[in-house]
C-alpha cells in the first residue's frame, strides 16, 4: 500500500458511497458495512434507496448535506466521470473507484482539480492491510 492510500484511510472520518445497495449480498454493501464497522460514517448514495446501513441513502452526491472526505465509487466505469464532476464541485479530498472501475478520463479530472485519485481497487482490501 503506498503512503498517500494509507494517509487518506488515517484521515478520513467519512465516505460517501455512490451505488450502494441495500441488498446484502452485494458487493457494495459488504464493503460499506465493514467500513462502517471500523469506524467510518457512510453516507449511502443511491437514488433507488431511503435508507442504508441505518444512514439516509440521498439520490445523488450534490444532494448530500454534510461534508465528505471519500468518494467510493461503486457504479459502471462510465458513470466515473459524473460522480467525480460532483465530487469536485462537493470538495472532497478523495475519488475511489473500487475494482473494475477505470476511467483514466475521470481519474485525470480529478487530479487536475487537486483531488487523490484511486482506481481499480477494493477500499477494504487496502483498508484492512493496514
């Protein structure tokens, strides 16, 4: 793990997780739980939801009231670019594009607006090698 994706775990408090199903047997939500359960807050973002993992879910990342520190990306690759534009607009320090999701497009956006950018990776699996 390098030292940005280690620093950005210590200093984050919370993740917005876009796509994120209540559906307990998807990936998302295994991810989103186990990272609420070392302490993370999670903020579900999902237009098709209301509540998750006892958060209210909000139908998209502009719409979230309170600040974030992660974007975690849990949608097709082509959506990478629409959630990284309001990830910029919303101020977050971090994009994360979980496994299978490449947009070297989307990912160039947002370094260029200042953002860490990580791609193609599962936050719990880097999570937990710390």
């Amino acid at each position: 793990m390098n030292s940005e994706i280690r620093q950005l775990l210590s200093d984050a408090r919370t993740i917005a997780v876009v796509g994120l199903s209540s559906d307990v047997f998807r990936p998302s939500f295994g991810v989103a739980q186990y990272m609420q359960r070392q302490g993370y807050r999670i903020i579900p973002v999902n237009p098709n939801e209301t509540a998750i993992l006892g958060e209210k879910a909000y139908a998209s990342l502009d719409d979230v009231p309170e600040p974030v520190d992660i974007v975690n990306v849990f949608r097709r690759p082509e959506a990478a670019m629409e959630v990284t534009e309001a990830a910029i607009r919303k101020g977050v320090k971090a994009v994360w594009m979980q496994e299978g999701v490449i947009n070297e497009e989307a990912a160039d956006r947002a370094r260029a607006a200042g953002l860490v950018v990580v791609m193609d990776a599962c936050i719990l699996k880097e999570h937990r090698l710390l």
